[in-house]
C-alpha cells in the first residue's frame, strides 16, 4: 500500500496510489484517467505543511521530477520554473543567471509550486509573499487541458492559480518576476520583550528584514535584522545572526526540530495589540509553553486567497513539539487571533470552515466559482477543501 506523510509526520495518507510526475504530456494523461475512473488528485510538493491539503484516498501526485528554470529574460528579470524545484536548489541556479527572489522564507525545503500554492512568505514591510511574485502559471486543469494564464489571458483564473491551494490543477510551471543578485547582512540582538515591544513599529520600518523570535520561559526575544548591503560576503558563513552573503545564503535557517504551527496574519496597525494579548495569555494559561512565537511583517497584495490580500500585513506564529498536543493551546491562540480579524496561514494549523474564510477573504465565493469553471468535476477537490466550501 502506497503511503505518504508530511514533513512533521502529523498528516498521513494511503493513497490508492502514488504517481511520480516527469513531463506535462503524462500530467494531462492523469488527470483525464482521474476524470473518467472518478478519481481525486492532490499534488504534493516537498509536504511541509502542517494542514490537511495534500490527503487523498485516491492518487497523489509527486511533482518532484518536474524541476530546473527554462525561458530566463535577464531584460524584463523574469524565468520560467518548474514546479517540483525546490527552494534549496533555486536560489543558486538563479544566482548563476545574475537573478534572485525578491524574498522567501526561513524555511528553503518547499518546491516552488507547493510555496506559492500556500502563501509561504518570509519578513519585510515591502516584501511581497511568493504568489505575488508570480505572473503566469501554466496548469492542467481538471478537464485536462493545458492552460497558461496570467493578468492578460484568463486572468480570473490567474487570479485562482497563483495561490490555488493545489485547487486549480497541476500547476507545471510559474512564470515568477525576479530581481538581481543582492547581498544581505543580517545581525542578531537579544532583548528583553519589553524594551523590544516599544521599539517595534521603529524595527519594522528601519530594516529591510525585521522578524523576532519571543521566547515565553524568559520574556526576552532574538530578533534578526537584515539588510541589503555591497559588502563582500563573509566565508565560511557564521551563525544564524550574523551572516553576510549573498540573499540565498542568508535568508534560510536550519530547521530540524519536529513541530507543529499554527499561523495567522493581522493588519499590520492591530499586531503589537494582538501579540500583547496573546503573551499575556500565554504567561497565565500557559506557563508550560516552551515554543516561540514567531513574529514577521508583510506587504499588502492583490492576490485572492493571500493572507496579505488588500491590507498591510504582521504575521503571528505559535509552534508545539509534535509528541505534544497543542490543541487546547492553539484554539486558545486561535480565539484571539480572530478577535483581529486573522487570516490563517494555509499550510499551517487552523479549525475555521467555510463561514469563516468567507468573512476573511472578500473573493472566497469568486475563487470558488473559477475554480469550479475549470474543475467541473471536482478532480482537485479532497475532502478537507469539500469541508470548507461554500
């Protein structure tokens, strides 16, 4: 029997089968044999994720041979990249081109595809997440045909696929908007929560990067402020906190810890408030906590199921060891982050259904009702996304 599981191991699946994926002909052959068996697919990227989305008692799809950038413009700082590339080996292969992500996040082990289907993000006021970084997609829809959509061309449906929660199709390749080469210095402080609380709207708008890390058994925080330099990178590379490479080099971290996440995002002016409520209930109802809390900034966007979409933005995380239950604890957090009106992270922990996302997101019933244009047949849909339907 096939099996599959996430990174964590919380989310587990045996599947029907497991289908490893190597040429966009085989893609569309799949989904047309999935359409006339009345099958389901979900498609996995590197699985780390904490949420539900990949499970399926029918076929999994393994993106992972679909890899490498094609099409680079080094005019317009454009490319055209596979979706199972991983984070890891991207930043390398576009630093090679003279080209980088504006950003990403701490965490380089997702494909892109599997990173832009969630909203992955990294830190930065003026720093987009990764689908708004995408200008077209090309997918094989549930009918099984191949569509390449942008804002210019089928751009409702754009506006579905560029963070399409693997709803859309198999997405096969994102056409991403690039920049050049950069290099960052990035320092480490630790503060007493106190003394950072008061400097937090400074921090945020004085760096390019600002994030921190509160940790509740002693109430101080590692912040990590980085900041685009001409500096010559700095080898071997130091530590987590004082690195100075180029921004491939820099923005990953070391991650091994086992752990589960739930994440919501806030408009940017209601965090502090919010992340002051949340650790004074972490230190009355909670002492035992032993996890940080994640705290990083976001620029507003365009894209319909962005937890940036349309607002300026701060994003919260709590974490759990995963030999742990964090369910009373993260409904705990769960309740104040919806008192601010937080949108969850998709790859990450939440209990909201369908009338919650459709008060969180203004286009949830538009993204629905595209989707299902070009999925009559509910190839793309599991049982969590059936769960949260309008």
């Amino acid at each position: 029997m096939a099996r599959w599981k996430n990174w964590s191991g919380r989310q587990q699946a045996a599947p029907e089968a497991l289908h490893f994926l190597r040429s966009q002909a085989d893609a569309a052959a799949l989904v047309n044999r999935a359409r006339l068996d009345g099958k389901g697919i979900r498609v996995a990227g590197s699985g780390h994720s904490h949420s539900p989305l990949v499970l399926s008692s029918d076929w999994i799809i393994d993106v992972s041979g679909l890899a490498g950038i094609t099409d680079v413009d080094h005019e317009q700082k454009t490319a055209w990249i596979y979706a199972g590339t991983p984070m890891y080996s991207l930043g390398r292969a576009l630093h090679d081109e003279g080209l980088a992500l504006h950003n990403q996040g701490d965490i380089d082990r997702q494909t892109i595809a599997g990173a832009c289907a969630t909203g992955t993000h990294g830190t930065g006021r003026k720093l987009g997440n990764m689908s708004s970084a995408v200008l077209a997609v090309e997918v094989i829809t549930g009918k099984g045909e191949v569509v390449i959509c942008s804002a210019d061309h089928e751009p409702e449906f754009f506006a579905v696929a560029r963070l399409g929660l693997g709803a859309a199709g198999i997405i096969t390749r994102l056409q991403l908007q690039l920049r050049e080469s950069y290099k960052l210095r990035e320092n480490g402080l630790d503060m007493a929560f106190s003394d950072l609380f008061q400097q937090l709207p400074e921090l945020a708008a004085s760096h390019d990067r600002f994030e921190f890390f509160w940790h509740p058994q002693s109430d101080r925080a590692t912040v990590k402020l980085t900041d685009e330099t001409t500096d010559q990178p700095e080898y071997p590379l130091a530590e987590e906190g004082r690195r100075c490479a180029w921004n491939y080099e820099v923005l990953p971290s070391y991650r091994p810890h086992l752990h589960t996440e739930m994440e919501y995002s806030v408009a940017e002016e209601l965090g502090p408030a919010c992340l002051a409520e949340l650790r004074q209930m972490i230190q009355t109802e909670f002492s035992e906590i032993r996890w940080p809390v994640e705290y990083r900034t976001l620029a507003a966007d365009n894209v319909w199921l962005s937890t940036a979409s349309e607002r300026q933005t701060v994003t919260i995380s709590v974490h759990e060891d995963i030999r742990l239950d964090d369910s009373v604890y993260f409904a705990a957090c769960e309740r104040i982050f919806r008192r601010y009106q937080g949108r969850p992270h998709w790859g990450k922990v939440n209990n909201l259904g369908a009338k919650e996302f459709q008060e969180s997101y203004p286009h949830w019933l538009d993204w629905w009702r595209v989707r299902d244009q070009f999925d009559p047949d509910d190839v793309f849909v599991n049982d969590y996304l059936a769960s949260i339907r309008p």
